[in-house]
C-alpha cells in the first residue's frame, strides 16, 4: 500500500466545539467572540485579523483556564475510529488549527494524531497576554502545513485529504487530492469535492485512498 495523509481542521471539525468560544466564556466575552467567529468562517471578515481581534478578548484569562478547557472539548463523533483506520490503511493524521496549541496539544495525544500545528496563546506571569506568539496560522499557513507534510512524508499529493468546514480551511482544501466539506459553511460546501452533512467522520473512510 501507498501512504496516504488526511488533514483535519480541528474547531467544529475533529471537535465539536469553536474552542476560543470556550476560553472566552470565562472571560465573559463569548458572544462577542462567537460573533466574530461565525462571520470569518463564512469568509466574510479576513481570518488572520478576526483571530487578533477575538485573542485580544482573552486578555488576562489565567492559564489554568487552557487545561480546564481542554479536557472539557468534544471530538466528533466517528474521530477515534477514523484515525484508527487511517492508520491500519498506511495513512497520517494531522491536524491544522487557526485554534491553539495549548488546546490541540492534549487532542493529539488523545487521539493519536501524528502532527499538530497551531497558534501558541502567548502567556506571561500565568496569564493570557491577549496576543499569539509566534507564526500565525491562517489559511495560507494550513495549506502550506499540508504541502510541508506532503513533502517530508513523501506522500504523493493525489493521496491526500483534507477536512474542514470553514472558509479558513478553503486554501489547504484546494492543494489536496480530496477535499471533503464536514457539516461546513456554504462557501465551502460550494468548493468542495465531497460535501457531507452528517456529524459522523466515519464516514470519511469511504474516502480513503486505501479504504
Ligand atoms: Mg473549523
């Protein structure tokens, strides 16, 4: 068998949850977050700033918060299973988050996942400083973190997959083989190859190169 790659999107994708919408519980600012959440994954707002402008809202959260929440996120049904079979089939999983990777950190290990990137919350003093450190990772940086994989796991790119449900996840979505749309926004459902509705990533293995 050849290898193969799939590559998730984490928030509302591998996980149930928007995870900043988490963190800014406890800060009292979730609406606002999750406003401003909602109209970047429809592509109406630049990610990149949206991200900013959300993060800055965390400002002064303590950073136990990060471990609370966390342990409390939801992956989707079907995950576990389909990153077994992923495995049994020759393939990694990876996943590509504009989330954190306080958060992704613990996901990866529960799951089983071979590669995690995502934005690091700076924290100062055990505090959020309201800002990310380091690479920002927006679209570009995703579809960039698939080719990367693409490259060091000598995959060829036809064998590849990814999975999102945002307009942050269009751009990797165009460099894979497949791209599948999970219970996404309509722009992306208007740009995927596969569109699936129903929250069960189980039934991505139909998809599988090796499936
Ligand atoms: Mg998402």
């Amino acid at each position: 068998m050849s290898k193969h790659l799939v590559v998730f999107d984490v928030d509302s994708t591998l996980i149930e949850e928007e995870a900043i919408e988490l963190l800014a519980e406890f800060s009292g600012t979730r609406e606002q977050v999750a406003e401003i959440t909602a109209r970047a994954m429809a592509g109406e707002i630049d990610f990149g700033t949206s991200l900013v402008e959300r993060v800055s809202l965390l400002e002064g959260l303590s950073e136990s918060v990060l471990a609370e929440v966390a342990a409390s996120l939801t992956p989707t049904k079907g995950a576990q299973e389909l990153i077994s079979l992923i495995h049994e089939t020759d393939g990694y999983a990876a996943a590509v988050s504009g989330g954190f990777i306080q958060l992704l950190g613990p996901l990866k290990k529960q799951l089983g996942l071979d590669f995690a990137k995502a934005n690091t919350l700076e924290v100062v003093d055990g505090k959020l400083t309201g800002k990310i450190t380091g690479e920002l990772v927006d679209s570009t940086v995703k579809a960039e973190t698939l080719l990367a994989l693409v490259h060091k796991l000598e995959i060829e790119n036809q064998r590849t997959i990814a999975i999102g449900d945002g307009a942050n996840d269009l751009t990797m979505m165009k460099v894979a083989g497949l791209s599948i749309a999970f219970c996404a926004k309509q722009i992306v459902r208007d740009q995927a190859d596969v569109v699936l509705d129903v929250r069960d990533l189980s039934l991505v293995a139909a998809f599988l190169p090796n499936g």
